[in-house]
C-alpha cells in the first residue's frame, strides 16, 4: 500500500495534470538541495524516496577512476583501489554511493525543499500546457470566459488559462463571465510566466468552422470552401464551390429563407457575411467578388504580378470601392490579386492621355519666346527645357531648381511666357508695337456700329503711318473721284473717245481695289482684331 506522502503527490498530479513521477523527482531534487545546503558541501547529491512507506533518503554519489593521479576531483571522484575495498565488484565509471543522514534537517531545509517542490511542479505544469495545444494551432474550441481584463479577455479551456487580445477581438462582441463561445487556437507562446495559449474570435478559421457545423453539404465535402476574406466585426466574403453540378454551393450555405446563415451571423453578433460562386477565372471570379456593385469589364494588366484592372459605370464606383475601400480590399484578399478599380469617366481620360502622348501634341520651341534673352535660354536648355509648354506646366519651384535661376530670373520667366501667351496682368503696361490701330479705332468707333474691317483704305494707310506719297496716291483714288470718273461715260467733254472712257474707268477701279487689298493684308499681318501686335 503506498504512504500517505505518495498518495498526496498522485492527488496534486491529478490537480495538475502532470505525472506522479514528475512530483517525486522535484521531491527528491528538493530533498538532495536542502542536505546539500545544511552540510554546506559541493558534493553530488541524490535523495531517493520509497512509495510504501514514504521515507526518503540522501546519498552522496562519486565516481570510480583507475588510478589517484587521473583524479581532478577529490570530492566527487575516488581511486579504484580504494573504491574495490568498499564494493569489491565496482569498475571503473562506476559509481559508489554513501548515506547522508538527514534526520537533522530543519525548518529552513523544509522551507527550501517546499520551494523547489513548488518551482519544479510549475515547470511541468507548463511543458504539460505547451505539449497538449503547440500542435492544436488553428482548431475550434469551446472556452469559457473566466475574467475580463481593461484590453484582454481571459478563457478557461480546461486545463489551462487562454488570453485573447485586443486585436483578436470582435468589435461588436462583448463578454460576461461564465459565458461559453467559441474561439480559434492561435498559437502557443513560452513567456517567463509560463506558457500562453493565444486565441481569436477574428481569425477566419472560425467561420469556416460554423459554416461546417450549419452546412451538410459542407461537412460532407460536397460543397467545399475554397477562400475566405474577413474582417471581424465588419463584413467576411466567403468564396464556396460545389463537387455536384446539381447541388447549388450558395443556396446550400444560405439555406431554406436563409436559416442556415442567419444562425452563423448570429454567432458572430451581426457580422455581415457575402456568399460567393468561386470560378477558377479570374476575371469572373472578380466580377462576383465585387458584389453587389455591378462590374462593367474586367481585364488582366500584370499576369506575374497578380494585378487586375475593373471597370465599373460611375454610378457603380462608390459601391464597388465599398465604405473606406472595405468592399474592394476585402475582394483583393479573396482573389489574392490586386485590384486597381477605375470608372468608366476615368478610363476614358486615360485613355484619351495616352493617346494624345502617342501624338506628341503640340510644340513650339523656347527660342520663341525672345523676352527671355540668350543667357536665361541658355541655362534652361542646358536643364532640358526645350519648348514653351514644358516651361509654362512647371512651378517656380521647379525653375528654381534649375542652375543659374534665381527668385528674380523666375519672376521675369513667369512674365515672359504670360507676354508670349498674349495674357497682361492688371496694371502691367503692353509693348507699344501691342497698341494697334485696329483696337484704337475700335474705341473710336464704340457705339455706331461701325466694325474695323469697314475702315476707308485711307483711314487704314493713315494710321499705319505711310509715308506721304503712298497717303496722297489713296487720297486720289478716293471714293469721290473713283464715282467722278464713272459719271464721266456721260460727259462728252472730259473724253473724247467712248472705249478711251471706259478703259481709263477700268485702269481706275483696278488700281484702287489693288491698294484696298494691299492696304487690307498689311492690316491683318501687323494688327489683330483684338488689337495685339502679332510681330
């Protein structure tokens, strides 16, 4: 019959969840620590204990060697002569063992072994913990919750203590004491205190479980789940595909007017959960991600990459892109794809970008702008900038940058490509070649209807200042004279002769209509109708 000591140690075994004989050894480590403590020596000290009648005992270990001079150490070694004459039969390696007497041990030796007791019955405690759920990682298991903490919630699994942080955690799920859920195994970490068993109520593993549990058709393997996208708390997409053409994967999980979910979003508080028909084409497989948002057209853009271009009606954008891009992230976890998701609007500049950069668009060269002078054109070709475009899309900022211009130089660049583009600030004065006769005579003639174009040839040689033979030529040739000589086919006394008449009226209207038009091209290359100088 075993003593009342082991029949104690086999209780705390049972309690613990540990081996009696892992009890017994930290009770005979503990004994051997406290002999060697009270007779304050360095020697190798075992304790045995006997399960009948409880007693345990001390001895002192030394090893045998062949002879005194390979002995290094005299406390723990002894020569084999002098070993033989204590047990004739030892050989060398072995060891002889000599009793300690540990009836004199006193409290503080009890004291001390109770400690070791304790520290080595915790250290078993936590290899039995570690071993029984290390390699339990990602299972489903029924906990209880034991304490809530400010940011953790601590579960009992039974036979050991399971931490769930904050992260791992439901935002719409909140716990009472002694209530039972269901939580997925994480891991198994080893910390200073002990082993802690981290566990999850976001981790996909538990949905996949309760659709196992809720669907047949699931736990039979005829429908199978083949990815799943979650973010707890939020919304899962849930990617199902079906062995049995008969069988419908989603009105399976979904069940008769949706029983088979709606237990599934009430275990999870709420959560709301997208059931989708997996298709091993992408591109389909994309269109039914992004549901409920309609999908216009979906294109492959990187295959190494993994990357996808879609396509959605304006009206459809915000619902695809979902609230704070839940919907086309949670899309992106399920297809493991990236997802780069335009409107048609957008798709449509782009193209029309790419296009007009395959054209080149228009050019004008740098040189043209000539209030720059040689020095400031110099160093901005020298920097790249070749055209008028390029300088006028870039900031001062930019210029800056550009060696040799400063704060001044940018200001003066900034006015030069504004005079080029023919716009003037408030205030700024044009160049006097700007001032055109076109415009001045606009502003004379404001109010009577009369446009630029209507100006006599005199009016326009006038004021383009010609010299004075070319004015009196016109004033010769003016409207009056030009209508005399017409009324002089009447008159008898001015010609002579009828066809000298008309062939002198001719010559007449010729000439005129030849300075009209020569009066009229000089307008148009030197003044425009805005009255710029186009020189």
């Amino acid at each position: 019959m075993a003593s009342a000591l082991y029949q104690s140690i086999e209780m705390l075994s049972r309690d613990k969840g540990i081996e009696p004989e892992v009890v017994v050894g930290a009770v005979e480590d503990a004994i051997a620590l406290a002999t060697r403590k009270y007779y304050k020596t360095q020697e190798n000290m075992r304790a045995e204990m006997d399960r009948e009648t409880g007693e345990i005992r001390a001895y002192v270990y030394k090893t045998v060697v062949e002879s005194p001079d390979l002995i290094e150490d005299e406390i723990n070694q002894m020569a084999l002569d002098q070993a033989r004459e204590l047990a004739p039969e030892v050989e060398v390696g072995g060891e002889l063992r000599f009793y300690k007497d540990t009836s004199p041990l006193g409290r503080i030796a009890a004291q001390m072994a109770k400690q070791v007791i304790f520290q080595k019955v915790r250290e078993a405690e936590r290899d039995t913990v570690f071993n029984e759920y290390n390699h339990r990682a990602g299972e489903v298991l029924t906990a209880t919750v034991k304490r809530l903490e400010p940011m953790d919630v601590i579960f009992d699994l039974g036979k050991a203590e399971a931490r769930m942080p904050k992260r791992e955690q439901s935002r719409l799920e909140q716990f009472a004491v002694g209530e039972r859920v269901r939580v997925v195994l994480l891991r198994v970490d080893r910390a200073a205190k002990g082993p802690q068993v981290i566990v999850s109520r976001a981790a996909p593993a538990l949905v996949q479980n309760l659709f196992q549990s809720e669907v047949p058709e699931i736990y039979d393997g005829t429908v199978t789940i083949r990815a799943i996208a979650r973010e707890a708390g939020e919304r899962t997409k849930i990617a199902v595909m079906s062995r049995d053409k008969d069988v419908d994967p989603v009105g399976a999980c979904v069940g008769m007017k949706g029983m088979r979910v709606q237990s599934i979003i009430r275990e999870l508080r709420g959560e709301k959960i997208d059931i989708i028909e997996f298709s091993e084409e992408i591109t389909t497989f994309a269109e039914k991600a992004l549901q409920p948002a309609k999908v216009s057209r979906v294109s492959i853009t990187d295959l190494a990459d993994k990357q996808i271009e879609v396509i959605v009606d304006d009206t459809q954008l915000s619902l695809a892109i979902g609230k704070k891009g839940q919907n086309v992230r949670l899309a992106a976890k399920l297809l493991q794809w990236k997802i780069d998701i335009k409107s048609e609007e957008e798709k449509r500049q782009e193209v029309e970008q790419q296009m007009q950069a395959m054209s080149g668009g228009p050019t004008t060269p740098i040189e043209q702008v000539t209030e720059l002078g040689d020095a400031v054109l110099e160093k901005l070709i020298a920097a790249g900038i070749t055209t008028v475009e390029a300088l006028a899309d870039m900031t001062p900022e930019q210029l800056e940058e550009v060696p040799g211009i400063g704060e001044k130089t940018v200001e003066k660049i900034s006015v030069a490509v504004r005079h080029y583009f023919g716009q003037y600030e408030e205030g700024e004065e044009r160049p006097a070649a700007a001032i055109t006769a076109a415009a001045e005579t606009a502003s004379e003639n404001e109010g009577t209807g009369e446009t630029p174009m209507e100006k006599t040839p005199e009016a326009i040689l006038a004021e383009e200042a010609l010299d004075a033979g070319e004015v009196e030529e016109v004033r010769d040739l003016s409207t009056e004279d030009i209508a005399t000589a017409e009324d002089a086919e009447s008159n008898s006394d001015a010609f002579s002769d009828a066809d000298a008449r008309e062939e002198q009226i001719e010559l007449n209207n010729d000439a005129v209509d030849t300075l009209v038009d020569e009066a009229q091209e000089f307008s148009d290359e030197g003044i425009d109708n805005d009255g710029h100088d186009r020189g």
